[in-house]
C-alpha cells in the first residue's frame, strides 16, 4: 500500500518525511533532498526503504531468539526523536550486552545533518574507548 500511495509522489513522501521528523525543518537541504528523490525513485528502492520497516517485527522476534552481541555498540539517538532519543538505547540494549551513547541535543532523526560535531565526538569517545579496551584485554596495555 504505501509504494501505491507514493508512486510518482515521491516528492510529496520525501519532503515530508524529512520536514517532520527533524528537530531542524531545514536540516536536509534541498539538494540532498532532490538526491534522495533521483536515487528512490529508482526502480524498486522505495519499496527497499519501507521493507525495512515491514521486517521490524519480524526481527524483534529474531532477536529474542539470539545471543545478545557481546561487542561494544554506539546508541544514539536525537532528543527530538522518537523516544526523546532514549529509545534508540533501551531497543539496542534488548540485543547487546555493551550499550553506549546515550542522547544526541538539538537533533531529532538526522543526527549527522542536524549535529555533525557532536556526532564525530561521539564516534571519536567510542572508538578511543573501544580501541583501548581491547589493548588492556590483549595485555597490549596494562592499565
């Protein structure tokens, strides 16, 4: 239903879902904007894009069934987001044992184009960390 509700309308869809769900309007430029649109209006891709939605369940179930990931992952998630950004962290621990990160401020779902700095420095904390743990694990560092 949703690829008939939003063929040839890609552009009503698209600029609505990035107006929306952003804590900054303008935060995806009408560039990037007519970018997304020539790439899902590619054969087959809008219909890849909501699949992923689709398999939500179907994974939530999947997850219940697996080991819970033993290596560090990074959560984030923009405080003008779903979940105020907590839920981003509460669904991950559900299926890691290692959860790190937390909310992202003055951003909703485009995090890298709303707040690019303190993405990096997210990234940056979590991989020095990461990185440092394991030299202390492999007995590379001793402290």
């Amino acid at each position: 239903m949703p690829e008939a509700l939003t063929a040839g309308r890609e552009d009503v869809y698209l600029e609505w879902f990035f107006r929306n769900f952003g804590a900054t309007p303008t935060a995806v430029s009408p560039d990037d904007v007519a970018e997304y649109l020539r790439t899902y209006r590619m054969p087959g891709a809008l219909r890849a894009g909501f699949e992923y939605y689709r398999a939500l369940e179907r994974d939530s179930l999947d997850n219940r069934k697996s080991p819970k990931l033993q290596m560090p992952v990074l959560a984030l998630g923009g405080a003008c987001s779903w979940g105020r950004g907590l839920e981003v962290v509460e669904s991950l621990r559900r299926v890691a044992r290692d959860v790190r990160g937390g909310v992202v401020e003055g951003a909703g779902h485009w995090i890298p184009e709303e707040q690019p700095k303190q993405l990096v420095n997210a990234f940056k904390t979590f991989f020095r960390e990461s990185q440092r743990e394991q030299l202390v694990k492999t007995g590379r560092v001793s402290c």
